[in-house]
C-alpha cells in the first residue's frame, strides 16, 4: 500500500474509484491538481499520510458496489458521450436553481450574513464561465476528439497538426482550475457549508446543492483531465509516430 504514496492522484482514483470520497473527505484535489503524488497532496493539505493510506486500504477492499465503469478502458467517444449525459447536463439544470437560491439568500441574510453576497457573486460568475465553456467543448473540443477518433478507426492517414486539440485542451484545463478555484473560494467563505443557526429553508438548500455542485465538478473535471484529454493527446501521438515510420 506504501507504493501508492507516490503514485498521483489521478492515478489512484483511475484504478480505484472509491478513493475519491477519501480525497473529497480530506479535501485532496484530484482534478485540478490530480497530477501531485499522495506524498505531495498530504504535505501540501498538512493531512497524515498514514490516515489516507488506511481509508484506501478500506475501500479497496470493500466490493460493494454492483456495477463499476471502467472509464479508462472506454473509447473516446464514449468518454465525450458521459460527459455530455451526466455532467453538461446536470450543470445546465442546476446552475440556474442555485443561483436563484443564492440570489434570495444573498437579498434576504446578507445584512447578518455578508459572506453570502459574495458568494453569489462568485457562482454567478462560475455560471457564466461554465456557460461559455461547456459551448466550447460541446461545438469544438469535443467534436475535433471523436474526429480524431473516427478518422483513426476507419484507417485513414490523420492529417492534423498537435495543436488542433492542444490548443483547447489547455484552454479548457485553465478555466477548470478557475472554476475549481472559486468553488474552493465558496467552500472557504461558508465554513465547509456550515449552516448559520438562523438559516432558512432556502438557505439550506442553496448549501446542498452548492455541495452537490462541486462533487460533481470534481468528477467532471478528473474525467477531462486526467482521462479523455490525456488519451486523445497519446492517440494523436501514436497515430504521428506510426505516421512517421
């Protein structure tokens, strides 16, 4: 279990799906940041190694679930198609709920409460940035990838330059650490979403769902990340020494 000390982030919960809720326990950044080694993420988070070690230990060794997706093992047209479903669509449904829920609690509580006021100024600008970059992805990135694809299984000679996916690859890792930034920012300003004592309904529920929210981009992000973009990158890169020789 030692070995996995200098293993990343990424790499953990690529081979263990499980290890995600340890790090989101501990609040150990697999996405953004998926590429740190164990030793590198504990070091930085002040979080003992030791303790990591022993909840992944835990969780390899429960086999509860029924049904566990392989991601890495999926196409890339396949990868694109999960992401659209489960998580472009989840973030189009709720980001327009949240912001309205912060924009009454942000009205109602922010004389007694004025952290709230910014943060629905900070999810309201995630919203507009995730507008933007979901657009991006959905009529170039993610396009270009399954070309990229296509082309490569149907054998034909792919005539493409690196930068053709490089270029909105490192766009669209930039504003995921952006938005991963301000969500942390959010997470930051509400204590870890604690709930004041005179918190209403609406107040409660913006919290679970800004909670919600940001698991979800956690997974959303290490699927882009640290999975479809690296492997369109190395499938462009075979099919340019395959090319070559």
């Amino acid at each position: 279990m030692h070995a996995l000390m200098t293993k990343s982030l990424a790499q953990i919960v690529n081979s263990n799906h499980r290890a995600a809720a340890v790090f989101e326990k501990y609040q150990l950044d697999f996405c953004c940041k998926g590429k740190r080694s164990l030793q590198q993420a504990c070091t930085e988070s002040a979080v003992a190694v030791e303790t990591i070690l022993s909840e992944l230990e835990e969780t390899a060794q429960n086999n509860s679930d029924k049904v566990v997706i392989n991601y890495t093992n999926l196409s890339l047209s396949q990868l694109v198609d999960i992401i659209l479903a489960k998580h472009h669509t989840y973030v189009k449904k709720e980001m327009p709920v949240i912001a309205q829920y912060l924009q009454k609690v942000a009205s109602k509580h922010g004389d007694r409460h004025p952290e709230m006021r910014k943060v629905f100024e900070l999810f309201m600008a995630v919203k507009e940035e995730m507008e933007l970059h979901m657009q991006k992805e959905e009529g170039v990135l993610f396009p270009r990838i399954k070309e990229l694809e296509k082309q490569i299984l149907s054998g034909s000679k792919v005539q493409l330059n690196i930068t053709y996916l490089k270029s909105p690859i490192s766009m669209m890792e930039q504003e995921h650490d952006h938005a991963g930034s301000a969500m942390a920012e959010i997470r930051q300003l509400t204590g870890n979403y604690k709930l004041p004592d005179d918190a209403c309904t609406t107040y409660r529920l913006s919290f679970a769902a800004l909670e919600a929210f940001e698991l979800d981009l956690h997974q959303h992000v290490h699927l882009e990340n640290n999975i479809l973009f690296p492997k369109a990158l190395r499938l462009f890169k075979e099919q340019e020494i395959l090319s070559l020789n």
